[in-house]
C-alpha cells in the first residue's frame, strides 16, 4: 500500500500545485449574476398551474373554446368575388365570463386602407424592372378586404361591432358565463385577389389562353379568434406573415360554384353521388382499394374538353368536418384529378391531388405518392393521421389548412422540368401536407410562434424526405443515392449561423420581427431538433419523447414551454442548456483544438520533479512523472517509450493490490500520453465530439456530453492514455454541430488553400 499512496499523492500534489500557485496570483473580482451556460430556465419559464403542468403536460383545469360554422358560400365566377353567410355558434369552455368576442377579419390585410405596406421600408433603386416600377408607383391599391354586410343574433337583431383593421370586436347581448353558447350571423363578400400577380395565401390564378380561374381558397371567411389560460384574447393583428391562431370546431360549409367546376376541400363531401358522375363514382370506388397506385377520377383529355366551354348552371358541393380548427377548399373546370388509398394505422386514408395540364407529367407521376408517403412518416413520428383524407392542389405558392395544402412546382410548355422543380415540388407536398400536424393537430400559436409548427414541420419534413427517397427510388435522379432535403442537416445552417449577428434574432422572436424569416422559423429550428436527435438524445429518447409530445398536445393549444418540459419530462434528459443556447440566443457553435501537449511517462525524477516531492516530503523515486515534451528529462524517457505498466513503482502497486484474475481485466498498459486542451471561441455549448487517428490507421471517436463545459465555458482538457500513438485529431469529424468555422477543427492543423487560390489554379489548369 505505500507504493499506491505515494502514487496518488503524485497526482495530489501536482494539481495542488499547480492550484495554490494559481490562487495566489489570481485577482479578487465582484460577485456576479449566474451567466452559466447551463443555469436552469426558471427565469424563462412560466410558473406550471392547474391549467399547464411542470411535466408539460395539459393539467387538470385545461379548457379550450369551441367555435361551430354553419356556412353558404358562392363564387362569382365572372367577376371573381365571394359571397358568404355563416352562422357561428361559440361555446365558452373558459373560467372566466366574456362580455365580447373578437373575430378575424384577414383579408383585410389587402383592404385598400391597409397598413402592411407601410411598415416596411423602402428606397429608390439606380435601376429596376418595368414591372416592380408599375407596381411600386403606379398601381392604385386595390380593395380586397372583407364588406361586412351584417353581424345579426339567431333572431335577425343587429349586434354591435368595432372594426380595427384585422380584427372585429363584436359586443354580447350579455356576458357569457362557463359553458354557456352563443350564436351570431356574419354576412360577408369579398373580392378575390390574383395571387399571381397580387400576392397572397390563397386566391386564383388566370390562365388568359382559355380565359379560366383555378381558386385556392382560404382566410375567406371570418373566424373566431383564439381565447385561452396564456395571454386570453388572441387578437394580434395580421400584418401578413405571421399565421394564425385558431380555435378547434365542427363545420358544415355549402359552396355554390359552376356547374362544370371540380371542388374539393376540408371535410367529407356529403353530397358526392349528387356532384359526381357515374363514371366518377366509379372511378372513385376503385380508388378506395387502390393502394400502390394512383386512380384518375377526372383525366386530363377530360379536363382540356371542359375548360374550352363555360356553364353557365351551378353546383354546390357540401363538405363537413368535425374537429378543425379552419377551412380551405379549390375549385376550378381545369382540375385534373386522382387519388389512391394509404393504409394508416387500422385505416384507409384518401391521399389526393388536383391540378390542371400544366402540372403534367410531374403532378401525375409523383404528387399523390408524395401525400401517402407523407401520411406514413409523420404518423410515425406523431400519431395516426386523424382525418380521412389528405388533398394536393397545384397551385404558385405553398399554403396549408386542414385536409388540403397548395403546392408549387411547374414544367415548362413542353412539359420538362429540371431536379430542382421535381425535388422543389415533391418537398413544398411533404412540407404542406406535413402542416396537417403541426399545426391543424398540434394546434400552436402561429401568429406568436412561428417555429413551433414551421421548424417542428420542417424537422419531420425532413425525416419523410429522407423516408421517401427510400420508398420511392425512382425519383432520385442519376447522382443521388438519398433525397436531397435543404434543410435539417447541421451542416446546412453554418452559413446562416455564422452570418452578421446584426441580422439574427433568436428563434424566440415574433415572426414579424425576425430577420431572414425561413432560416429563423424553418431552418434552425428543424436543424436543432435534427442535432437533439442524432448527436445529444439519440433517435430511440428523441422519438419517443417528440411522440409523447404529439399525443399529449393532438387537437390542443399547446406553448413553447409545453414542448420543451416534455421533451425533457419524457426522456430524462436535461435540455435547458440547449433550449437556452439555440432557441433564446443567437450564439453559434465554434468548438477547435487549442493545444495537444505529449508527454512520456518515467520514475525517473527531473530537477521540477525533485523540488516537488521535497515541497510534499515525498520520496522522489516512488513517484511516477509525467513529463512533457521539452522539458528536462523527455527525449530519455521518451526514448524507453515505457508503458505505464512497466514502471517499477507501478508494477509493485498493481502486484500488490491486483488478483491474477482481476490483472487480465485490465485495459491494454498505455504508453502514450496527451493532453489536448478544446476551447469553444463560439458561445454556443454543445457536446465535444473527437475523433483520435492512431499510427496503425484505426479510428476511434467519442462524443463527451456537453456538460463538460460546465466549469469552464471557454476550454476544457483531456487527458488521453493509449497505447497506440495518436498521428491526428478531429473535432466533429462529421459536421454534427453546425460548427461556423472547422479551420480550428484538426490536430496537426490542415493548411487550407484559399478560395482565390483555388480559383486561381482552377483557370490556370
């Protein structure tokens, strides 16, 4: 045993050393708040209640309000204007007594008196398009907002209400005690922009060569805002960006539009039998069973045949759903239109896309397959996809509301198109079909938190790229062995992260006022989740912690706090320190190598070694040195390369203390000693990942937690005993961190060529 204490005051009075003599030069410094990268988000977090608990979870007093339509609504074909009645039956789930309600009124965000065009800045450029000239000065504002013609009790009485631009106050006869319903009439019409030319999440597209409309229709009729146990009224205005927060509800929507018109849209159609032909009908039948392929239900020979006549009868088609939070539907006489079958769960579920000639052959071949693999993998993730269908529709832009999405990507005359047309469309499908969980289920606050369905789609849509790149192989092209997602790989956001911090907000922020919006609410939060699931929880903790989140929150108004106590809640990881780093700052990673110091390991004591013992009182021959390169002493225990084992003060401990049984479990005796110092010049905490090349070309990584910043936020030291000799290390060998600059990333440093050299030999050669 006194061989074994002297080795250990060896290592005792070295750090003492090394610590008393740094105690003693070290300044006193003021107290200071705890700015620990890894303090708790109590600060950050809302105090839990019966309403929502610390878990995450909904708590016992969790209420939501319920809003009921009961609509007749009817296109103007010729003239492109909308015409509404609705009936708006309002329940109070609340604990607290409502004396008025607020309704949205989005559409008058294109009112001629609108005040979004002038919160944005603008200037004059040296030179600009014909087309931006008209439009930016000589272009009157044309009127798009609502014309409320009345707001009416079931009983036909006017009810009092107050306009302020988005939004409509409208005054209760008298105050709405818990559970109590109330009923009201809005009478409404509109005129539709061209979403082409004007902008806008939905409207019509014109197509001058036949002189049709195709309408993707949404926000088109008032709805209910959203009142809850966090902020009560959501009455946030709509400045144009940010979404929209909706309470759930049932509707039962009757649309009157030409008779030669193909509509579908959120809910069952009721009358199918009555609006559809035989052949349809028929058609249709097959679909139901039809679970590898698509069905047409309209052609295209027979949609070209209808776009060249215009009936001047009408139709109407009635749909009606129960348990969404909003409505959106697309109708025109160029629709093209399949559909197939897609098991889920103990369940058929409809997967369908409508489009017109020019989305051929691309939305042909691949839109509805894209629907049925999308269904699969955010079901997956989640939970069974809850409704009964799930609808495409070929549109110039990419918009989501329940059961149906519009979708962009568009061949050329000829009918070619590009990779970047065919991955654009298939991805903007999974994208917007995706948004049937986050956030039409999943029902968070668009309007305040605009990751919270678009980064948490994102994330998952990039999950079902990758799943569909697998199922469907044809549709990579020559050069791809897996889809080629933009988003959720680290790598991907380096660029955005290491950017000028004068334009980064936090994730944290209200969409309106975030700079490069789709990196800010899209990009980084998918990458970060996509960091939590291969590099920190691994995909086992990860998805079932994000599952658990699905379920607990599926048809709920869930907050950020929900999602990030239940990611923790249900894996027994502590994330506040992620959470914190990636969604409340814009700090970035940068994590390199400092320095790697050798050392050769020998009894044999040197002059500082000697001045040690006798300082501690030790005998100097019993020690064991550690000696770097360098200093006194290293080329001659470097040239024994002794492994630690064979040193006599070492070999009489263990032979002393070991059983022959327990010698064999030893790890190989190492003869080789480093000390590489990481330092972190990026403010972002995030877990060490190191790979060590040893001379006889094997490999070994290891991933130390991020918690081995805890002590020091700006380097940390590792020892590494081995008994092979290291010829190379690697910070993050596979890019898994997002980390903004990999020139600190190798031991011994790469000399990189710079990009004017590159360039420069490149025309040279």
């Amino acid at each position: 045993m006194k061989i074994f204490k002297y080795f250990l005051f060896a290592l005792l009075f070295i750090s003492a050393s090394s610590f008393a003599q740094n105690e003693e030069k070290q300044e006193r410094k003021p107290g200071h708040t705890n700015q620990n990268k890894f303090k708790q988000l109590y600060d950050e977090f809302a105090t839990p209640n019966m309403f929502r608990t610390g878990s995450g979870a909904p708590g016992p007093a969790y209420y939501q309000q319920q809003a009921d339509y009961k609509m007749d609504i009817e296109i103007d074909d010729e003239n492109a204007r909308l015409f509404g009645n609705e009936t708006i039956t309002y329940t109070n789930n609340s604990p607290d007594e409502l004396t008025y309600l607020w309704v949205q009124l989005d559409q008058n965000m294109r009112a001629e008196d609108s005040k979004t065009p002038l919160i944005s800045g603008s200037g004059i450029s040296p030179a600009t398009s014909s087309s931006r000239a008209v439009s930016s000065y000589l272009k009157e504002p044309l009127d798009r907002g609502f014309n409320i013609e009345h707001v009416r009790d079931v009983n036909g009485k006017d009810l009092p209400y107050m306009i302020n631009r988005t939004m409509m106050r409208v005054e209760l006869p008298k105050a709405m005690k818990t559970g109590d319903k109330f009923s009201f009439k809005i009478k409404w019409n509109y005129n539709i922009n061209n979403h082409v030319t004007e902008g806008g999440r939905s409207g019509y597209e014109y197509f001058e060569e036949n002189d049709n409309k195709i309408y993707v229709i949404a926000q088109f009729y008032p709805r209910m805002a959203v009142y809850n146990d966090v902020e009560g009224w959501q009455n946030s205005q709509f400045w144009g960006r940010d979404e929209f927060a909706l309470p759930f509800g049932d509707f039962d929507v009757n649309i009157t539009v030409p008779a030669d018109h193909i509509l579908d849209g959120t809910g069952y159609l009721t009358n199918r039998e009555e609006v559809f032909t035989k052949e349809m009908m028929k058609r249709y039948k097959q679909a139901k069973k039809s679970y590898d392929k698509p069905v047409m239900i309209v052609t295209q020979a027979e949609a070209e045949k209808t776009e060249k006549t215009k009936s001047k009868k009408k139709k109407t088609w009635k749909l009606s759903a129960q348990m969404v939070r909003d409505f959106g539907f697309a109708t025109s006489r160029k629709f093209l239109w399949d559909m197939m079958a897609v098991k889920i769960g103990d369940k058929d579920v409809m997967a369908v896309s409508m489009y017109s000639k020019e989305g051929n052959p691309l939305w042909e071949q691949w839109s509805t397959k894209a629907v049925a693999s999308t269904l699969k993998s955010y079901s997956r993730m989640t939970f069974d996809y809850p409704y009964h269908k799930a609808i495409s529709v070929h549109a110039p832009m990419g918009m989501e509301y329940p059961m149906i999405c519009y979708n962009f990507g568009r061949p050329d005359k000829d009918g070619n198109y590009s990779d970047r047309t065919k991955y654009g469309m298939i991805s903007v499908i999974i994208h917007e079909v995706g948004h049937n969980f986050f956030p039409m289920i999943v029902n968070s606050d668009e309007r305040q938190w605009t990751w919270m369905d678009e980064g948490l789609n994102t994330f998952v849509q990039y999950v079902a790229e990758q799943d569909f790149g697998e199922w469907y192989p044809k549709a990579l092209s020559k050069g791809h062995d897996k889809y080629p997602s933009r988003r959720g790989p680290a790598k991907n956001i380096v660029r955005y992260m290491g950017g000028n911090q004068d334009f980064i907000a936090p994730i944290m922020t209200k969409g309106l006022n975030t700079y490069q919006f789709g990196s800010n609410a899209y990009s980084k939060p998918a990458t970060g989740l996509n960091i939590l699931r291969e590099t920190i929880m691994g995909r086992d903790l990860f998805d079932y912690s994000f599952r658990e989140y699905a379920n607990r929150w599926m048809f709920k108004h869930p907050t950020p706090e929900d999602f990030f106590r239940t990611m923790e809640d249900a894996s027994a990881v502590d994330l506040d320190w992620f959470w914190r780093g990636w969604f409340y700052t814009t700090d970035y990673t940068d994590i390199g190598i400092k320095e790697v110091k050798k050392f050769a390991v020998t009894n044999t004591p040197n002059e500082n070694g000697k001045k040690l013992a006798e300082r501690y009182n030790r005998d100097p021959n019993s020690l064991v040195y550690f000696i770097e390169e360098g200093e006194e002493g290293y080329d001659d225990a470097s040239k024994n390369n002794a492994s630690i084992e064979d040193l006599p003060t070492v070999k009489e401990y263990i032979m002393d203390n070991f059983t022959a049984e327990e010698r064999k479990t030893m790890k190989k005796s190492p003869k080789y000693f480093y000390q590489v110092t990481f330092d972190k010049p990026g403010g972002l905490v995030m877990p060490l990942i190191v790979e060590y090349t040893y001379e006889d070309g094997t490999k070994e990584k290891i991933t130390y937690p991020a918690q081995v910043w805890r002590l020091n936020d700006k380097e940390v030291s590792k020892a590494i005993a081995s008994d092979k000799k290291i010829v190379s290390i690697m910070v993050d060998p596979d890019l898994e961190t997002a980390d903004v600059d990999t020139s600190n990333n190798s031991w011994p440093s790469e000399v990189k060529e710079s990009d004017f050299n590159k360039f420069k030999n490149k025309v040279k050669n």
